[in-house]
C-alpha cells in the first residue's frame, strides 16, 4: 500500500476527510505483518469501516441525498466482502484478505473516494456539478 493521505484527496467534509485519513493512517500498518497481527489489523479495518461508512450514510440520510440508495449498497456490498474475508482470516486463511489489501483497497478507495464521495460532499456543501444545481 502506497498510498498517503495528502490534502489532495480532501472531498471538502471534514467528517469524510477525517475518515479516509483515518483508514488511510490504518492501512499503512498492513506491510509486513505476520498472519496473527494481520489478521487482527483487519479486524480493526473492518471495524473502522463500518463506522466510517455509517457516519457517510447518517450524512446522507439526514440531508436526504438523492444518491443515497446506490452510494449506501456499495457500502453493504464492500463490508460483506470484507466481513467474509475477515471469517476466513480469522479461520486462518489469509490469502483473500490479504491479496484485497495488495491489490484491490488502493484502486477501490480512489474511485469510491473519486465518485460517490466526491458527489456527496459536494451535495452536502450545496455545490453544484456539471453546471446543474444539485439541491
């Protein structure tokens, strides 16, 4: 994982800015952990997403985002994969779990971040996209 967290990646909400820095901050404890400690860093990286991804659906249900059922199920879809390779870790079987840290977080979280988070933050900020009001 090279990935750092650098002003760059902001999405304007300080609430989503906080939690991608925080995941961010987590994921670089991943290289060169045994299975015991990897497994345990998973956990915590579950964990911290399924608060992170309810502070981002509160946020979104709250001010009523017309995108929320979509951007909400890529959440549910994401912590059930990870929940399932979390079971297997945890069975000691890391091999999924740790190839979707090598491999497949980095690229997710850029377009998840990209996208609908970038959407919603400007959403929640009143901003406008493609030159139509979102409100």
């Amino acid at each position: 994982m090279a990935l750092v967290w650098t002003d760059s990646l902001k999405v304007g909400n300080d609430v989503m800015d906080a939690d991608h820095q925080a995941m961010l901050t987590l994921l670089a404890r991943f290289p060169g952990t045994d299975d015991a400690a990897f497994t345990a860093l998973f956990g915590e990286l579950v964990e911290h997403l399924t608060g992170h991804f309810a502070r981002e659906d509160q946020l979104m249900r709250t001010h009523d985002f017309f995108a929320y059922p979509h951007h909400h199920g890529e959440h549910e879809a994401v912590l059930a994969d990870l929940r399932a390779l979390l079971a297997a870790a945890l069975a000691g079987d890391t091999a999924g779990a740790r190839a979707f840290i090598a491999t497949q977080i980095e690229p997710w979280f850029l377009n998840h971040r990209d996208t609908m988070d970038w959407v919603t933050a400007q959403f929640l900020r009143g901003d406008t996209c493609c030159g139509c009001s979102m409100i």
